[in-house]
C-alpha cells in the first residue's frame, strides 16, 4: 500500500497525514503537488484537512479546480481509494464524488475538542478493521462540518449504508449535545456508493500515537493496509 | 532661531519634540523632508525604539549558557541539544485589538509569526495572554468574541496549534484590552538565519503580499494613548491574510532550508522602513530601492505611504546576485511574487529613488541605532498600607464564597476560548489546554517541550515589584507542576504611559523584580515586548508584566497532570498557607476591594518547592501536580477533581492559626498540591525535607464531593458534579446571554 498525500496551497494537515502513514504505519507515502498531473502510482490518495486556497469563498471551493484534482476524479472512478480528512472532506463535496454539503457548526464557531464517533460500516476498505458499533475517539477541528443533503439524498445514504461514522456519545448513544456541529444525522463521515471514496471530519491522522492521547485512528488507516477481499 | 521647516503641529502629529527633530536634523545634515520625518517618526517611535524603556531593559539577565541569541533580533534562541534550538518571542497587540478586535488579534498573531520564521525556525506552537473588563458589559464580550475570532481564525488557518494561555478579566481592561501573542519555533542550530544584508552589491527582493495604505503609522498609533478620536484611528489596522502568509512561511522556509538568501527581516512594525535599515545597519552597509518597483496595491501612493505601510504578509530578503534567479523561482512555485527593489550599498544610507527622484537619503545608523534612550522621571510607587485582614469580615458561608469563586471568569473553565484554537495540528501537543502548561513532544526524541505564559496584573498594582517577581514565579511553579525545568524566558511588559513618573516607577521596579526572579532560577530573557501608553482617557491599566517561559521535559512518558487518578492516593502540600490574600480573587470579588500586600514571593522557598517536585517526578512518585495560584487551595483542589477523568473528589484537612479564608482563598506562592499512593508519601516529605521544604499530607482522593476542613470545621462541602458545573458554565453563559438579547 502506497500513500500519496496530496499539498494544496493552505493543506496544513499534509505533514500530518504524511507522518501517520509513513512515521507510524512505515508504509510508502508521497506527497502530490496540486499543480502536477501525476498520482506517483499511489494505492491511496490522501486529501489532508486545512484551508485549500484559504477557504475564503466556501471551504474547499477552489481546490476542486485544482489540476491533480482531475487526476483524483479519474482514479476515483476507476475505483482508487480516495480519504478525504476534514477539509479533504469538503473538498469531496465540491468533487461531487460524495454527496451532500457543509454547512457552518451549529453553534456558529470554530471547534477543536475530541468527539466519540460510533463506527457504523465496517464493510468498507477503510473501516475493516474496526467492529460496527465500535466507539472511537478521535479529535475534530473545524468551522464547517455540519453536513447536510437535501431529504431524498439523506434517505438513499442511509438506505445505501453509506454512513460510516455517527458523533454519539461516549457510551454510543445519539444525543443532541453529541452531535457537536449539527450534522443531519450525526453524520460523521461517509463513503460514496461504490465504498473506494471516504469523507470524515475527524481527524484520524491525530489520534494514530498514546504521547498524543489516542490511538483509535489506526483503525482507519490499518484497515487500508488490510488486502482487498 | 531660524524657522523649522515642520512646524509644531506636524511634529506632533509625528509624535516628535522639537529636541528630537533638531537632532534629526544634525544627524542627517539638513532638515528632512516630509517622507524623512515620517520615517524617524515610526523608528523613534516607543514601539520600535524602546527609548524609555532601554535603560532598566539592559538590566534584565540575558545572559546564560544555551543562549544562543539573546535580545536584537527578531527572537530570541534557546539552545535544547541534539543539535537542535527553540526560537521564540512574545508581542502585544493590545492597541490595535482595542480599535478592531479581530483583525487587531489576527495580525497579532501574523506579526509574531513572522518574527519565528524569518529566523529559520518553523513555528510549533502559539499561546496568547489575554485580558478584557469584565463580562456583564456588552462591550467587554464584544472585544472578547472578535479578539478570540481573530486568534482562531489566523492561526487555524495557518497550521500553527494554539495551545495554551491564559485569560483574565478587570475592570482597568474595559477600555484597553490586553492581547499578548507568543510563538515558538524549532530550528536546526546551525540553520539560524539573522537580519542583515552582508555585502554591498547583493539583491534586495521584496516578498509576499503586496502594499497597500493600511496600517499606516501603526507603531506611532501603538506608542499615545487613546482619547476620544480612538475610532478615527480604525484605518491605522492592518488587515490579515493568513493564507498568504501560509505560502509566505513555506516558501522563506524552503530558500533557508536551501540557504539561497544572505538575510532575511519580516516587515512588521514601520514596515518597509524598518526592514530597509535594520538590515543594512546590523551589517554595516546601506541600502538603495527604487519605491516604482515595490509592489502596490493601490494606485497613487506616495513615497510616504509605500515606506511606512504596515499591510501584512511581507518580508524583505537580502540575496547574493547569484542566488536571486533561484529565490524566485521558489517563491513562484508557491504563487508568490519576489521582486528585485533594489542593491545594498556601501556607504551606509537608506536611499529611495520615486519617479526617478532622491526622496529619501538618510543614514540607516541614525535612524536604527542613534534614537534617544530617556531615563525618564520616575516615582517610587507608594507601597500598600498594611495588611487588610484586620478589616475584612469572615464569611459566613465558606460554600457560598466557594460558589461564587469558581463562576467567576478570571477562575472559570476557559474551553469557551480554546475549543476556537485549533490546538493539535501538527500532532505534537502531548497535554491539552486547561493544564497549567502546555506540552509538546519533539519528534525523535524522549524529551518534551513545555511552555506556559503568566502575569497578575493586582499584585503588580499593589506592589510592581513583587508583582515583576510573583509572574516568574507562578510561570517556573506551572513548568515544574507538568515535569518541566525552565530554559529561557520572553516577557511582554504593559503598562501605561511613561511620560508619567509614576508609570515609570512601576516599570522599574516590576523589571528589576522579574530580573531577579529569573536569576534565581538561573534563565535568561531572550527578549520580548515593552507596550506603554496602555491608557485611555487618561487611566491607565495595572501595570502588567506577562511572562513566557519554555520548559524542557526530560522524558515526556514522565508528564504529570492535575487531575486525580485514583481513589485513596495522598495529598501533599508543598509549601506553607500564609495569611496573605492582597491582591486575590477572594478579596476582590467577595470583599469588593484590592488593598495590602500582594503575597510575598521567597524566590529561594520558590525554588526549593519546584526542586522537591522535579526530583519527586523523575522517581516517578507523582500521579498529579496543580499549583494554587488564583483563586487559592479550594480552587486548586477542585480543579484537580475537575481535571480527573472519572472527576474523583477529595478530602483535605489544615490544623493552622492561620485565618480560614486565607487557607483556603489566599494565594501564598511557593506551594503545590500533589498526589502519591500512599506508601509514596514518605518518600516525598523525605525529599522535601532534605530541600528544606515545609510539606505535609493533607488529605486522601477519593468520594464525590470536595471537601475541606480547616481547624476540625468544615467550611467547604461542594459536590464535584455541582462545582464542576458552576466553573464549566460560567463564560459560556455570559456569550449565551449576549446572544439572547440581541
């Protein structure tokens, strides 16, 4: 398994993304340039969290113009897989290659704080690993992670089973306090309909070493390691 | 006498004397042009020059055996070992934040930012010292919301963690709001990077963001007090672009990485000015730019503007002739500009060409190095009267008093402002914010770094010097607290304005106070950030040392925490309850005053306190270490309730003469509660013993509630769950309650 990181202008989880993959999973990682047109041959492309282009007209806007991104498309559909992290999440919105939007949090700021999310699919390529039901703590930093769909897109995310992660609380449960930013149905990070494309707001990559206070990211990206049945 | 060519009016509107424009005069050979004022005007202006604060700065300790680059240069530099150095600096932008909080706090932010990278080093790491009036007045939480947006909102964007500080709320920050930022970088020893130019001949290239008319006359703006016209003063802010800087931080990184530049200066305070003579002056040679080629964002500026812009996001490069195609083409690979202005020279002038004309030719020296030093007059500051406790009544109800104590926001939980701050980007922060320091593992090594920033504006009101010492005190008392021993320190000194003698006096006595405290511990300052004129319409704020010290942990698996672990461990007190409570949160907030002694800081007692922790914690004795400071033993002992995961409670007991409220509310310095298993307890006081160190357990973890007897009573009684609830909700609150009544 080959990571490849991508580096927009304004990615500041790249080195993030890179040391988890490469420092703490010891597996070839790359970073790609936004500018470039070339995936490097990576198995995995990793779009990292920041603020592409600064984000100052809508988070993630801008990068999905960006010249890899077309590249990105194409692997996608050929069936790569693709993790979108926080504003790499975004970014897939604006790809298209997964459905629905964000909006602002709930509570109208910036948050940073670990959430408990409640792994709901473990029959993805980046899920694996984990046991649905499985509660893991993992830390969130974002202004726009209210995530949205119109009703009849909601209800054929759900029914696909495409949601792959729920905010709860630590003992599972679905509350309204839980579901720090507001998402509709607490969603938490989702894989489109094939499974190869996944968004999260939580950042993994922060939760992968005991110094920094949890390991529960590992599940993600150890269960991109696992071979593909 | 002859005519000056300014008159008196525009002098001051240049907040110059006549004394210093006749000497402007001499030291350039004529009279300067209107261009040329403005110039002298922002380099001798208090901000850039330090003129009254020069002479006690030269007192302060800066020398020591890992300082590898003490005061004069954009920061200060910490040696760690391994090869390896911390660059670090504290600034305020207390003025600007007054006018327009978000930009004013997001360009604070910017400012410290570059003054970390231009030296080499990538910026880890960004705390803030924050203080507003209090909360009940709208005004108050609208200068706090727009201060914490504007921190947020820069350096989340930027991927730099924001993981600590602190903030507290009084009366005198109604009108004059303290925003203190501080960054700390790390850097390879030997790829340090320093302002200068070298030979004449090399390339000047101007980087980043282009200039426009905003922020003009910022450091003069910095160096009055406020009055009426303070609105008027909103165009004097800058405006932040935390992505470009973000480009603008990759990029410098990368041509010093490759060591493709000679020197390199960030362009903050008096702007183009002050890079295009700090540089060529700290090499000995000067600098020729034709102001036609900097690039503007604006059409029709005049040489006036261009040079003394304070818009954000740029730096000014020195390069060899040679290096100048590859500097390029690494600032084109992030989208930027980098633009050849001029030469530097060697006769030792800054001059300007415009149109093709001379409008600028001065010598760099007179500006950067021959501004006037003041030994201003000052006035010893009227120490406080005598103790108050003969006068204060007891309370009747401890738990009230405890109630009120833990809702007040100079005491609250403070997750409000920190769950804005993206505080784990760049995954190093080992312990969260909320501790007393923050702490971040070094990448492949054992050892961790520690910082932390303190001040306590009441006790420096009562007593400056007391108050100079009692920040490097609590700041040393809050490194040990996590494992951690002091290695350098950087210091943001608000006060009011120094043309008042007693202004002055507080500042003399508050750094000779700190100067000493920091030689107790053995550290030196670095540099930092002197702001006077903190004063509107006449008041001035407390004066309000703020210090930033950087610890080093030895093996970060070894961090302590406050929180509780488990249920029956011992509690020790390190240290004595004095009745001492001038100048706490007790005396204000309940007994509606701030009179007598501030606690007394015994800097050898500090030391020897933070010696038996330290040698505690590497025997691995301690489970958890919380200092008393604001707030005292009750607060202490419920914050570490309040830190403990499964909220375990406590229960101490004093036997004392001492008066009960001060036990329990005092803030005597020199003392921390500890946690050990209790057949760990020995060990400990035996430790202390050998220091000299009054220690004794006081109490056992566990229960739901804390409690605390004093002389057999028991005066506090409070359920966690209730406390906890009280401290949690209290600055939420406030902003939920702004929000309602909208």
């Amino acid at each position: 398994m080959k990571f490849g990181v991508v580096v927009f202008p304004g990615s500041n989880c790249d080195a993030d993304a890179y040391h988890a993959c490469k420092d703490v999973l010891g597996r070839p990682t790359t970073y790609l340039w936004h500018k470039d047109h070339d995936l490097r041959g990576v198995d995995c492309v990793i779009l990292p969290g920041g603020f592409s282009y600064g984000d100052y007209l809508r988070s993630g806007a801008i990068a999905r113009f960006s010249p890899l991104m077309q590249e990105v498309r194409e692997f996608a559909g050929k069936g790569g897989l693709v993790l979108g992290i926080c504003n790499g999440f975004q970014v897939l919105l604006e790809l298209n290659l997964l459905p629905g939007a964000m909006l602002r949090n709930k509570n109208l700021k910036f948050l940073c704080q670990y959430v408990t999310i409640r792994l709901e699919n473990e029959r993805t390529p980046f899920t694996r690993k984990g046991k649905k039901g499985r509660i893991l703590r993992i830390p969130i930093a974002h202004f726009d992670g209210n995530w949205y769909a119109p009703p009849e897109t909601l209800k054929e995310v759900e029914d696909n089973g495409q949601v792959v992660f729920r905010y709860c609380d630590s003992e599972g449960a679905l509350t309204k306090e839980a579901n720090v930013n507001g998402s509709l149905h607490a969603i938490a990070g989702l894989v489109n309909k094939r499974g190869n494309v996944m968004g999260m707001m939580p950042h993994p990559e922060r939760a992968v070493e005991p110094v920094l206070g949890s390991e529960d990211g590992l599940v993600v990206l150890q269960s991109l390691l696992e071979k593909t049945s | 006498m002859k005519a000056r060519r300014h008159d008196d009016k525009v002098l001051a509107h240049h907040n110059l004397t006549a004394d210093e424009y006749d000497l402007i005069t001499k030291l350039v050979g004529r009279e300067p042009n209107l261009t040329e004022l403005g110039i002298f005007s922002a380099m001798w202006s208090e901000h850039c020059s330090y003129k009254s604060s020069k002479v006690y700065l030269k007192k302060l300790p800066t020398k020591a055996k890992n300082v590898v680059q003490g005061p004069g240069e954009n920061a200060g530099v910490i040696d760690i070992g391994d090869g390896r150095v911390v660059v670090f600096k504290i600034e305020s932008h207390n003025h600007p934040s007054y006018i327009e909080p978000f930009q004013g706090a997001a360009t604070g932010v910017g400012g410290i930012l570059r003054d970390i990278f231009t030296m080499g080093a990538r910026p880890v790491a960004l705390m803030d010292s924050l203080r507003f009036g209090p909360l009940d007045n709208p005004k108050n939480r609208s200068i706090m919301e727009g201060v914490v947006s504007g921190i947020s909102s820069y350096g989340n964007s930027i991927g730099v963690p924001t993981v600590g500080g602190e903030v507290c709320f009084n009366e005198c920050y109604s009108l004059n709001p303290l925003v203190n930022v501080f960054c700390l970088g790390l850097a390879e020893k030997d790829k340090i990077f320093y302002a200068r130019t070298d030979d004449a001949g090399n390339a000047i290239l101007y980087v980043g963001a282009k200039t426009g008319r905003d922020g003009i006359h910022g450091a003069s703006m910095a160096s009055q007090e406020f009055g009426e016209d303070t609105e008027a003063k909103r165009p004097n802010v800058q405006v932040g672009d935390p992505f470009k800087e973000k480009l603008l931080v990759e990029a410098c990184l990368e041509v010093m990485e490759r060591r493709i530049i000679v020197g390199i200066q960030d362009m903050g305070a008096a702007g183009l000015t002050c890079s295009t003579t700090e540089m060529p002056a700290k090499s000995g040679k000067g600098v020729e730019i034709d102001l036609d080629l900097v690039p503007q964002r604006e059409k029709g500026m005049t040489p006036y503007e261009i040079l003394l812009s304070e818009s954000q996001e740029r730096m000014l490069i020195a390069a060899r002739p040679d290096q100048v195609p590859a500097v390029k083409a690494a600032f084109a690979k992030w989208d930027l500009d980098a633009v050849e202005i001029g030469k530097v020279t060697g006769d030792g002038k800054l001059r300007c060409r415009f149109h093709g004309e001379i409008v600028v030719d001065i010598p760099v020296s007179a500006v950067v190095d021959l501004c006037p030093a003041y030994n201003r007059p000052w006035e010893k500051p009227a120490g406080p009267a005598a103790r108050p406790s003969g006068s204060v009544p007891l309370p009747a109800d401890y738990n009230e008093v405890f109630r009120k104590i833990l809702s007040s926001p100079t005491i609250a939980d403070k997750e409000w402002v920190y769950r804005q701050y993206d505080h784990m980007v760049q995954t190093n922060t080992a312990l969260l914010p909320g501790a007393g320091a923050a702490v971040l593992r070094i990448r492949g090594s054992k050892r961790g770094l520690a910082m932390t920033l303190d001040g306590n504006g009441r006790f420096a009101a009562l007593d400056p010097r007391t108050g100079g010492k009692a920040s490097v005190a609590e700041a040393c008392r809050n490194l040990a607290c996590v494992g951690a021993r002091p290695i350098g320190v950087t210091n943001c000194l608000n006060f009011g304005n120094p043309e008042k003698p007693g202004v002055m006096g507080q500042f003399k006595e508050a750094v000779e106070g700190l100067s000493e405290a920091c030689e107790a511990f053995g550290i030196a300052v670095t540099g930092g950030n002197v702001s006077f004129y903190n004063e509107t319409e006449g008041v001035a704020i407390d004066p309000t040392p703020v210090l930033g010290i950087v610890g080093l942990v030895e093996d970060i698996d070894k961090v302590v925490t406050p929180g509780f672990k488990a249920e029956g461990d011992s509690i020790i007190l390190l240290g004595e309850n004095k009745e001492e409570f001038g100048g706490s949160e007790y005396l204000n907030l309940i007994h509606g005053r701030n009179d007598g002694f501030p606690p007394a800081v015994e800097l050898d007692r500090e030391v020897a306190v933070h010696e038996t922790l330290l040698a505690a914690i590497s025997e691995g004795l301690v489970r958890s270490a919380h200092d008393p400071s604001e707030g005292g033993l009750a607060v202490c002992a419920a914050e570490c309730a309040f830190h403990s995961p499964e909220k375990i409670g406590g229960d101490l007991s004093f036997e004392t003469d001492t008066r009960p409220d001060a036990v329990l509310f005092g803030e005597s310095h020199a003392r921390i509660l500890l946690t050990v298993r209790t057949e760990n307890a020995g060990r400990v006081l035996e430790i202390a013993a050998k220091r000299g160190v009054p220690a004794g357990v006081v109490g056992t973890t566990g229960g739901s509630s804390v409690r605390i007897r004093v002389s057999g009573n028991i005066l506090v009684d409070l359920p966690v769950a209730e406390a906890h609830r009280l401290w949690k909700k209290s600055i939420p609150d406030y902003f939920a309650a702004s929000k309602s009544s909208l």
